[in-house]
C-alpha cells in the first residue's frame, strides 16, 4: 500500500469504533478520531478494559476448590470442572477521550457493527 492508499484507508476509518491493544495487556474500545506521524491515536467515548489480575484469578480459583470441599462427591467433580474452565469478567471503565501512545499499540481492530457495513 503506497502512502496516498494508506492516507485515504485511515481517513475512512475517522468515526468508526477502533479496538486498540496496548503492551501492557490494556485494551482501548473508543471512536477513532485522529493519529499522527508518532503513530498516537485518539480515541473518544473511550472504555478501557482489563484482564483480571493473577490475584483475582486465583482468588476465584480457591473459592470454587472452598465450595467443592464443602458438597457432595457428585458435585465436587463438577466443580473440579469449573475450575478448569474458570471464566471471570474484564475490568472496565469509561476514560472518556484518550490519547494512545504509538509506541504502546500492539494490535488494532476495527469493530464493525451490522449496520455500519453498508457504509
């Protein structure tokens, strides 16, 4: 892709909403509205999400390994079960506009929406 290509592809994506991953496991979920030479890229209406800590993980864990202790021989196996596949929630919060640096962007997607791949 030469530059006037690459131009006009960030140009058409200004208003739509970017997933940016960031180095330190962050992800950014915001409207695209502008980057720079330095690769920064602003985001606005911006969520920040977050994996759960190793902390809270194992905190999870434990709790589950609790409640099979305390049941029947039937239902512990299907808390070992649950364990294994342990699922927990990300952290978010709304940041509202933000700036990422480039030097810190690992990925970007673009989330397309149903109705916006008409447009």
């Amino acid at each position: 892709m030469d530059e006037d290509q690459a131009v006009r592809y960030l140009g058409s994506l200004i208003g739509k909403t970017l997933r940016v991953h960031a180095t330190d496991g962050r992800v950014f979920v915001g409207v695209f509205k502008c980057t720079d030479a330095a690769r920064n890229i602003i985001l606005a209406n911006t969520h920040e999400y977050r994996y759960p800590t190793t902390a809270a993980v194992r905190d999870a864990a434990l709790k589950v390994e609790e409640a099979a202790a305390s049941t029947s021989e039937s239902q512990t196996q299907s808390l070992v079960e649950e364990t294994q596949n342990l699922k927990l929630n990300m952290t978010s919060r709304f940041i509202g506009l933000v700036v990422v640096p480039g030097q810190h962007i690992t990925s970007i997607e673009l989330e397309e929406k149903p109705w916006e791949k008409d447009t």
